[in-house]
C-alpha cells in the first residue's frame, strides 16, 4: 500500500525535508531503488548517491546538510530506521505456511498455541509445546517433549531433538540441528572407544537467531545454552556444554569446543576455533580465522592464530613479514664481526 | 550394452590401436578394472599400469608409446575422454527419481516443465517455475516464486527459499540451503540488536554445482551471484551479496563473507576464508586455509594466513622454521660484541 | 526403576564402601544431581565435590580415600562404569521412533530387517537392505541399493546416496550426506569445467558415529572408507577416496581432501585440515586448526599451519612473540658495530 512520505517520517521519528506528499510504494537499495521507492544512506559522506539514486525519498542520518531536489527524513540512526520501515510496509513479506497442513504429523498430546502454522511433512512428537504464533516450515522434527516458545519461525528441514527447549521470537534457518549427542567417548586399553552418554539438553533463548547448517550438541548434563539475544550464523559448531551468553555475534563457520564459555557480546568473526573449557569475556572481538585457546578477559580484541591481543598480533604478523630481511641483517653482522675479530 | 574398442575410439575422436573387436562392458578404474572392462591413464608416466591392469582396452594419452598385448586408445586428454565414454555407456548410471511422485506438495499455480521428476515428499510452493526434465529429489523445499531452470538435479533435502533464480544443468548435493537470510544486524545503544531485513535474492547462473550442506544467503539488496558454471564444494558459505564469477572452483569449508567479489575461474582450496568487501581478481589462487582479508589483482597466487603472495609466504614460513636459530645466532653476537667492546 | 546401590555395585563389578539399600532413581552431573541420583568423579582430586553433591550415591576411582556419609562405589574406570549403568537403568533414554510408519515410502524389493523402525517421511529406494532393528527418523534418504546394517540409528533429515554401504551399530546424526559426488572437474583450454563421474562409493565400517551435517563423497573409483570404530564429529568434510582407518577421532569442522589417508587411532582436534593424497600415520595427533599438507610416520603429534610437530611449533611460536625484541636487538647490534668499526 503507498504510504506518503511524512507518514513514514512520523513513523520513523524523523524530520522531513521536502515535500510530505510523495507516495512511496517500495523499499530499495540506494543504487537499486527507482521512482516511487524508498532508499537510505548510513552516512553522510554518501551524499553524491542522495543526489544520483532514482530513489524518491531518502533516509539520511541527521548531520547530513545540503538542498536536495527530491524529500529526505532526517534520523538519528537511518539503518534502523529502515528496519522499521519494512516491517511497516511489507508485513507479509516472506511467504510463511500458514495453517496446520494436513500431512503434519503432531503427536495427540502435543500442546500447539494459536496461530500456530506447520508447513506439509513436518513431525512433531509426543510431549511437545509450541507457542501461539510460531511457524514451522516443512520437514522439521521436534522432538519428544521440546518446548518451542511463540513467535519463532523454523525454516525447512531443521532438526529439534528431544527435551530441547527453544525461547520466544527464535529464528532456525534450514538444515540447523539442535540437540545432537555432545562428542565424547571413553578410550579402552585396546583403542576402541565407548560413547558417553550425553544427558543433558539444549536452551536456545529469547530473540536469538540461528544460522543454516549450525549445530548445537546436547549437554552431557545439565544445558548447553545460547543466551538471550544471541546471533549464530551459517555452519557454526557448537560443542556440549558451551554456555554462549546474551547478544553474541558469532559468524560462520566459527566452532566452539566443549564446555567453553562466551560472555556477553562477544562478537566473532568467520572461521574462528575456541578450544574447549576457555572462558572468553564480555566484549571480547576476535578477527575471523582467530584460534583462541586459552582463556581472556573481557574486551581483549584478539587475532591470529594462536591468538594473541590484536595489536601484538599485527605487530608480529609485520615482523614476520620483514623476517628474510632480518636474516640477511644478521648474516651480514656475523661477517662485520668475523672481520672485526681478526 | 557392451560396446566394441573400434566403437569406443571413434566416439572419442581417438587413435586405436590394436584389436577394434573387443567387447567392452563396464568402465572403471586402473588399478580397479577387471577383464572386459575399460580403464584409463592420465600420463604416459604410468606406462607400467597399462601392462599391469586387468583391463581389456585402456585409454592413454597421445605421446605414450611401446607395445601392448591389448587394445589401446589414444586421445589429447583422457581424462575427458573417459567423461565422455560413462556418459554415453552408463546412460541412467545415477537412479534418479522418475515422474511426480503423487505425495509431492505442488501449488496448482507452478509451472512444471515437460519430463520434471519430483520425488516424494517434496513441497514446491506458489508461483514457481521448474524447467523440463528438472529432478527434485524427496524433501525438497522450493519456496515461493522462485525459478529453476530446465535439466536441473536437487538431491534429497535441498531448500531453496522464496523467489531464488536457479538456471540450467545446476546439480544442488543433499542438505544445501538457497536464499536463507544474510547475517545482519543493527546493534543498539544497550547492547541488542535489530535485524536488518534482507529483501534481496540469490541468483545460481547456468552449469552451476554446488556440494552438499553448503549454504548461500540472499542479499540485502539486489541478489547474491554464483556465476555460470562455478563449482562448490560441500559445506562452503557464501554471505550475502557476494558475487562469484564465472568458472570458479571452490573447495570444501571455504567462507566468503558479505559483499567480497570473486573474479572468473578464481580457484580456493579447502577452508579459504574471504573478509567482507574484498576483490579477489580472475584467475586468483589460494592454497588452503588461506585468510584473505584485503583485495588483490588477478593472477595473484596466494598463501597462508593472513594471506600473502605465495613466493613470499613460502619464504616466510620457512624463516619462522629457522627462527629459533636465528635467536642463537643473535645471542652470540651480543656475546661476540660485548666481548669485542671490552 | 529405582534401584538399590549394592545391585549397581555388582554390575559395574565395583566395590560398594557404605549403604547398599539405598535406593537410586536417576543419574546425573555431580554438580547438578539431587538427593535419590547417582554422580561419579573422574579424579580422586574431586574430592570435596563427593562431600558437597547432593546425589544419594558417588561412583569413584579406586585409589580415592577418605570417610563418607553416602554410599560410593569404587571402580577401575568410573567414566566407563557410569555408560554402562546409564544403558541399563535407563534403556530407552533417547525416543526412537518404533515401528514402520505408514508414511514412510520403502520400494516393495526393499529387504527390511526384523524390529527396524522407520519414522514418519522416510523414503527407501528399491534393492536397499535394512539389517534388524535399525532405528530410521523422518525425513532420511536411502538410497538404491544401498546397505544398513542392524542396530544402526539414523536421525532425521539423513541422505544416503545409491549403492552405499554402513555397517552395523553406526549412528548418524541429522543433516549428515553421505554419497554425493567427489568435486572432480577438467578444465578445459576456455576455462570451463567437464564433471568427473564419481563411480565409485562409501563404506562406513562397524561402530561408527557420524555427527550432524558431516559430508562424506562418494570415490571416483573404488570407496571412500570410513573404518571401524572412528568417530566423527559434525560438519566435517571427507571428500572422495579418503581412508580413514579404525578407531579415530576427529573433531569438529575437520576437512580431508581427496585420496587422503588416516592410519588407525589418529586424532585431530577441531577446524583441522588435510591435503590431498597425503597419508597421515596411526596415532599422529593433531591440534585443532592444524593445517596437514604433507605425509606424517605414525605417532606424530602436529600443530600450527602449515603443520609441524608440536614441540617445533611450540618453539617457533614463542620466537613470533619475541619477534618485535629481536629486531630491536639486532638494531642496536648493528648501531655497536657501526661504533666498533669507527
């Protein structure tokens, strides 16, 4: 539905400049946008594409400055802005299932809220809840008693074991596993090896998203958990009895060993390995391919493999970069010395 | 069917040499290859495999010479030959599934093409478009709007979101996820963050493979590209917006992040990782586990992480191997000199 | 079933130190058990944790002293003790589905073996053989000819590609592919790429475990093997002809390229790396995020990338650190020797 540009700008909390009476009826990228849609610029030294993009209306943060042919919104933080923007004017923007379909096959004693959709073929066993409003696409398993909290949206083919319990407003991208058996075995005499059991579960909590391809082992006791807020991205490894604290940034294809700790707001870079029982603080950042294998303390900023402090790191990396130079040094202060000793 | 050696020659433009009335009725490999079966060699180096193997006729390349008690080939390029021959002796060599098997979920609204196979348990939703002879394995998800182009084959398990743009002769392996969401996020003053909607696509170009469990997330904008006849390996990740040009071959556990470019026929091995907003140029080469975090030309070889030309890494890592050494060699001469200074 | 603490002595032929009529209803943590459950230590060092657990019964190691207020019972291997009772008190711990459901699509030539379940979407493709009681969830893919042995679990959304074979008691977890096609091209002199039939197969030996999303390609020719008893973690890659040989470990996100071979008993820590057609020796071991391109004898122990042994990479490591000091010592050198030379 169009919306007049000083509507979006109330609704954003902005200031308009410019005429509040063009219709916009689309949301676009800054170089992709046409007539009638709506684009956006982070920064305010982006000012040549304000003045190039096809665009119709931009949202541009508040210290941008200049005469523009067409209506800007001012805001403090135009990204979010934007985010909000498209929740308002494209609700139904991914084509969720809706309804439960016919070939679900939901246990008789499974508590479903309202609103709930499950797309074709997907299981969900004995004992489970599910939360009002929750979707879940096809080829999903819930296990037998998990506990799905409202508002989330699971995606194909996702995997929930037993007793796994996931919060609200969690989102599972496709092929994600959650509860796998945590990796542990005992070594015998003769080199073979015994499974361990793993007993424990698995909690996802509120407002955390996980990536496709992630997996998150099940604890050998107690809980493996992904706190509040969290984010995981593609192809992450979760060991058992990690503890992930509230409003992580993990991006893919980072693994994380067993029983390893992250605090809260840890942000990690892709391809990053935490060896097992490290405690990684607060705040913490560490580049992509970082290989951390020791405990740090909060906001360390850590790179390198083994990891050490980000500066350090680029120092070392500097040296090492001048280092066939630095033999030729030494090569040539061995000669000095010989000829000084005779 | 078993086919004559004479037979075989000509359909691969080859030199026979020997008995043209061989009966040939299984392919396999050299050291493999069992009577009546034909195998091949990739170099005249391996002369003394021709005269081992079991096989009943090999194909050989042009320059080898000697002779043999049974029928050879010779071809420019065995390797392709040999492609070539399963193709035609081997015709339904892989079982795929046949027809729409009737448990397959389809919107009345898709367009499916002449001789499409879907198998069971597949769910193709609203607006989509399958090119003919297309097969999709069981639990197949192809979401809204989306097009597949025609002699495509989704193995089992493969969930294509909505709106995706797939050509033709793409071969998708089991568990691979197209079109999940870029990993983005607005964070706020308090330490949350928002989710920046991801309101682009993926476009997957003509004789595309892509491997098994590898993931691709669609665009912020504008689409995600995996250029004509790019080849994937399994668990690969590809963020959002990224473009892979034509040609390329990436090997398995690699990770390109947000925005990065890849020229044509750039080649990664085994767990490369690319920063975001980075150009890598045709023709680029990286060995494995190789971190690329800045742009580079094309034709650039490159090693080690963080990455480097690879003449300079190599040289570099063996000056590390050297280093402890050189720290003795450093130490005597800060003897030597004290000495000297007395 | 509660049982009494003297009957779970004898069956882990332990030596019961206090009350034998205590009655046992649940294993747990240490840390996490409740009065009625039974905890172990591993160490006779987690002494104080035996006087503060709240669990009715401790499983300890033999050489642990001391006075207690709850029964112990002493054993040779408390962590393999504790398997052993979790498999008899509690038999049915994980929820296999049970039985053939109706929904699961299996070829009427499909030998299916006495007590095997099938869960609810499963397809199974003509001349497969399934031995008895092997547990199937939803959503996996067997594909023709392929054959499972007995005892085997399957969880949801596993794809096992035509003509494989897994041995018996091997589990897999969801997400796992096993049989896609090697990543073999040629390229051809304008750059573009002809696919390699990948002919051959897999074979998962006895005993294995398979984590979550792991990718295992079929040979070109010949098996890629899996050997008896190894156990692999989730998202690790083995690419075509690898040979892993019996009783290894390898952690998550691992990758081992084509033709690769493990000997017997290797174990690599997470995020390690493996070139193509090296042969990696029995027992080596490797630290997580290793990078292996060349063969290694048999008892190696390797870290860093590229791999070294571990006490050279341990060494070399420690010279990085220092390497800012040493370029500022050999500064200064070469400044006392400009001064000496005058």
């Amino acid at each position: 539905m169009p919306t007049k540009t000083k509507d979006i700008a109330k609704f954003i909390n902005g200031e308009l400049i410019g005429n509040g009476e063009v219709l916009i009826d689309g949301i676009n990228g800054i170089n992709e946008a046409k007539k009638g849609e709506l684009a956006f610029i982070l920064s305010s030294q982006a000012l040549e594409l304000v003045k190039s993009t096809q665009a119709s209306c931009i949202v541009v943060p508040k210290d941008l400055n200049g005469d523009f042919d067409k209506p800007i919104i001012k805001v403090e933080n135009p990204s979010i802005a934007f985010s909000r923007v498209i929740e308002v004017m494209m609700p139904g923007r991914i084509p969720h299932p809706k309804g439960i379909h016919p070939t679900a096959v939901i246990a008789k004693d499974a508590r479903i809220g309202q609103g709930v959709s499950v797309g074709p073929y997907s299981v969900v066993e004995s004992g489970v809840s599910i939360g009002d409003n929750t979707v879940i696409y096809p080829f999903s398993y819930i296990g037998k008693n998990a506990k799905i909290g409202k508002n989330c949206v699971f995606y194909p083919n996702v995997t929930i074991r037993e007793e796994i319990v996931v919060g609200d407003r969690v989102i599972i991208h496709p092929g994600t596993v959650i509860g796998s058996d945590g990796f542990g075995y005992d070594v015998q005499q003769n080199g073979t090896h015994i499974k361990i059991p793993q007993l424990g579960t698995v909690v996802i909590e509120d407002d955390v998203e996980l990536g496709s391809c992630v997996t998150i082992d099940r604890a050998r006791f107690n809980k493996t958990v992904i706190g509040k807020g969290s984010k995981i991205d593609n192809l992450v490894q979760i060991a058992h009895n990690v503890v992930i604290g509230p409003n992580c940034v993990v991006a893919a294809q980072c693994g994380i060993a067993g029983s390893s700790e992250l605090g809260r707001n840890v942000v990690f870079g892709g391809q990053v390995g935490v060896s097992d029982h490290v405690k990684v603080g607060d705040f913490v950042m560490a580049g992509a391919k970082t290989g951390i294998h020791k405990s740090y303390p909060a906001k360390t900023v850590l790179f390198w493999y083994p990891a050490r402090p980000a500066d350090k790191a680029r120092e070392q990396i500097a040296a090492v970069g001048l280092l066939p130079k630095l033999f030729e040094r030494v090569r040539k202060l061995e000669a000095k010395i010989k000829e000084l000793e005779k």
